[in-house]
C-alpha cells in the first residue's frame, strides 16, 4: 500500500508543502501465500506436503518538505498544454525490510519440519548485541506532470511519482537467522535427541 499527504501553500507560481509518506510492499510465491492461507483458516496440509517459501516486506516511512512549479500554454489552435515538476526533500523515520526462504514439510495435524533462513533490518529493532545508535535516513524524490486538453473539452494526463528518487538509511539494526528441525543428537545414553535451533 501507497499513503501520501501534504498540506502547503501557493505563491509566484510555486508551491511549498509539508508531506508524510507510508509505503509498504509484500510479496510472496504461491507456496507461501497457501501455507498462510491454511494458517488463518486454521486447516492442515496432507502429511509429506513440502512448501518450498520465498517472501519479501518491504515498507518505510518519511516526511519531509516538497517544492512544485508549473507551466502551461496554448497554441493558436486551442490546444492547452501543461507541465509540472516537484521536488521532495525526505527524511526517513522509519524503515522495515524481511525475506524468508526455505522449506517446510507437512507432518499432519499441524506439525512441521523446517528449515528456513531470515533476514531483517528494522529501525526499531534493538539487541543486546548490536551497539545503541540513532537510525534514520536521509534522500529525495523528482516527479514529473504533464497534461493535454483540446478545444473539444478531451483531456489527456499523465503523472509519474518518484521518476527519479533515493533514500539512503543508516545506523539500522540487521539481523539473519536460521531456524530448522533437522537437528539430531545423541544423549549420555545412546539416545537420538530432535532439538530443533534457531540462531
């Protein structure tokens, strides 16, 4: 999802605006949107069903100022033109970016195997590991307006946000991980123990 807001005032032709932007983006393969499905709908795989997953999140937040000109003119046979650009100076709040891959195998009844692998950087993350610091970001964006309108009232209009942009974050929080149930061994009396780990 896309939100965007700006509040700000015209003057000379320019306009000056305060904005606030919330993006966020998800995606995922068929095996792990089915693996999801069955989750909510609390149902169960068949028995040896292996969801081989992949899903990627991505979002961020930022606000900043935004600065936009623009033109227009007419042509002696009534065709309107019009031309704008904007220019967006951000500063990044907060930011958010997941992937998972891996595989998990169905053992019924809502029992699994698995081994997946994780990676997260999260601005809002902290670890006792991971030395205390100030995340952010700082960056831009240039997009771009243009419009047509002919003496018969047909208009044509086209918008492009953040043709060109860049957001650069740091001091974020990253961590990887790996989780799997395929991890066997062997106690003081010969016994095989099944200790799943998560590191």
């Amino acid at each position: 999802y896309t939100v965007r807001g700006e509040v700000g005032a015209q003057a000379f032709g320019f306009r000056l605006s305060a904005v606030a932007r919330r993006e966020a983006f998800i995606e995922s393969n068929p095996d792990m949107t089915d693996l999801y499905r069955l989750y909510k709908t609390r149902g169960t795989a068949p028995v040896g069903r292996v969801f081989d997953i992949s899903l990627s999140a991505n979002g961020y937040e930022a606000d900043g100022w935004r600065i936009d000109k623009g033109w227009s003119w007419t042509t002696q046979r009534g065709d309107e033109f019009a031309f704008g650009l904007g220019y967006s100076a951000l500063q990044g709040r907060r930011i958010r970016n997941m992937s998972g891959q891996g595989s998990i195998t169905s053992l019924g009844n809502g029992n699994y195997n698995y081994a997946v692998s994780t990676d997260e950087a999260y601005t809002s993350k902290t670890y006792p590991f991971i030395t205390p610091a100030s995340p952010g970001g700082d960056g831009w964006s240039i997009d771009l307006a243009i419009g047509w309108k002919n003496p018969q009232g047909i208009r044509v209009e086209a918008v492009a946000n953040d043709l060109y942009a860049r957001m650069r974050w740091h001091d974020i929080p990253a961590t990887a991980a790996t989780a799997n149930t395929g991890v066997t061994t062997t106690d003081a009396n010969g016994y095989i123990v099944y200790a799943p780990t998560l590191s």
